[in-house]
C-alpha cells in the first residue's frame, strides 16, 4: 500500500485518499491533522485511510486519545463520518447542518461548523471563510461548490473541499493539457444564489480571500491533490480562477438582469 500522508509543516499533516466517480474515476479526498501548542489535535474532515496511514495517525495521536475534535468542513462529504466517530468516540464531532441530517445516528456535538460562534472555539488556531454568493446547502443534491475553508494560522496552509480543486490530471495527460491550476468547482452556475447580486458578491469575498490569506504557499484541497504555490501568488492563483469563471458569473449577472 502506497503512504500517502504527508507533512507539510511542523504541526500540519494532510493524508490523501480514494474517492471515485461511477467507481471509475478517482477525483480524491483528504483530511488533514493539526497538533495544538498544547500537544494535542484536530481533525479537519473524515477519512478511512488505509495502512501504513492509519498506523502512523495512531502514533502520532497515541491512538487517537489526543484527538479533541473533527471538524467536518464540507456538508456534502459525509460518507466516512461514521468510521472517524467510531475511531474516536471521545472527540467531539462537529459538522454541519446537512451532517446532522444526513447521519443522525451519530453523536454530533450541537455545534454547526458553519455558524461564526462554532468557528471562533477555534480561533486561535484557524481562520474561516464560506463564499459568500452561494448556497451552502443547495437542494440540488450534485452541487457541491460551497464549503467551510480553513486556514492554519500557524503555517499558512488552506484546507478545502471542492470549493477550490486543484485538478492534477495522470502524467500522460500533462504532455497535452495544462499544468494543473486552482480552479472554483465546476458547478459554480447552479451553485450561485438565484439573486441580483449574488455573483458580484461571490468575486468580492474571492478577492478579499486572495488579500486576507495572501501568504498561503499551500493548497490542500480535496479534488485532487496538493497545490504547492510556486510559480506564482495565492493572490494570483485566485485571479487566475475567477478569470477562468468569469464567463460563468456575468452570465448569471446577465440571467437576472
């Protein structure tokens, strides 16, 4: 079995995971662990990863007894919830509101990841962001554009689910596609609020990411892979996206006018 966890920084950890469209395609999924300046962890995200790193997260963790919390950032990804509760039954479960629903049979602790009071518990150690424009929860059950984004103050590194995906494509395909860019999920259309408005709002809470969190050298997002900032700005690679989806948003500004 291949390791696929990997040690960005002094106190971050990201492991990598299978996630695959139609069983075909692996599009890949993640959780990252960060230890605390008292020693212990948080968890961001759920996965089963296989060995060697389920061995090495039960080291590191003293199997898993140092784990406070799992934060689930992303409603839609729930389908690992109950491994990770079942793991660490101590730790308090955070999600939200569609994790409650979704798995109602696990013992979710009251506080939504998605409310600003949830979120300042954690202060001290992360930053948080929801894009502002879109459904966080959109009926439509297949998009999957808005999330929870953490980032770790102490090292600068971001933690995303689909919101932002870094599309690292096989070897073979490199010598005929682009080099693999951040992009916003490519169901950012449906994901838009159906409002006037709601598109201008979604560039205004980008740019003020790309300033807010401008140091950001490392991208570990779920689909698919890890982006390490070195050719260019994490304000720059924001740029890039937003051009890229430019066509997307004015035809939403264009749709309501």
């Amino acid at each position: 079995m291949t390791k696929t966890i990997e040690h960005l920084a002094e106190n971050f950890w990201n492991i990598r995971g299978d996630f695959k469209i139609a069983h075909v395609i692996n599009i890949g999924t993640h959780m990252s662990l960060v230890r605390k300046p008292d020693g212990r962890f948080i968890l961001i995200d759920a996965y089963e990863p296989d060995e060697p790193d389920r061995t090495e997260l039960m080291v590191l963790t003293d199997n898993g007894s140092l784990i406070d919390a799992v934060l689930n950032v992303h409603p839609f990804h729930t389908v690992h919830c109950k491994f990770v509760h079942e793991t660490l039954p101590h730790a308090r479960l955070i999600g939200t509101r569609r994790h409650h629903e979704q798995k109602p049979e696990l013992d979710w602790d009251p506080a939504l990841i998605e409310d600003v009071a949830t979120q300042q518990q954690f202060a001290d150690l992360f930053d948080f962001s929801i894009p502002a424009g879109l459904e966080f929860i959109p009926e439509d059950q297949s998009v999957h554009a808005s999330s929870v984004l953490v980032r770790h103050r102490q090292s600068g590194i971001v933690h995303v689910d689909d919101t932002l995906m870094y599309l690292n494509a096989p070897s073979l395909l490199k010598l005929v596609v682009p080099q693999p860019k951040l992009r916003f999920h490519p169901k950012l259309a449906e994901a838009l609020q159906k409002r006037v408005g709601a598109a201008d709002e979604f560039i205004s809470w980008a740019k003020n990411l790309a300033r807010d969190w401008a140091d950001t050298r490392i991208v570990c997002a779920a689909h698919n892979g890890i982006a390490h900032l070195t050719d260019q700005t994490f304000s720059q690679a924001i740029d890039d996206a937003l051009e890229q989806a430019s066509d997307t948003l004015q035809n939403h500004r264009n749709s309501l006018s």
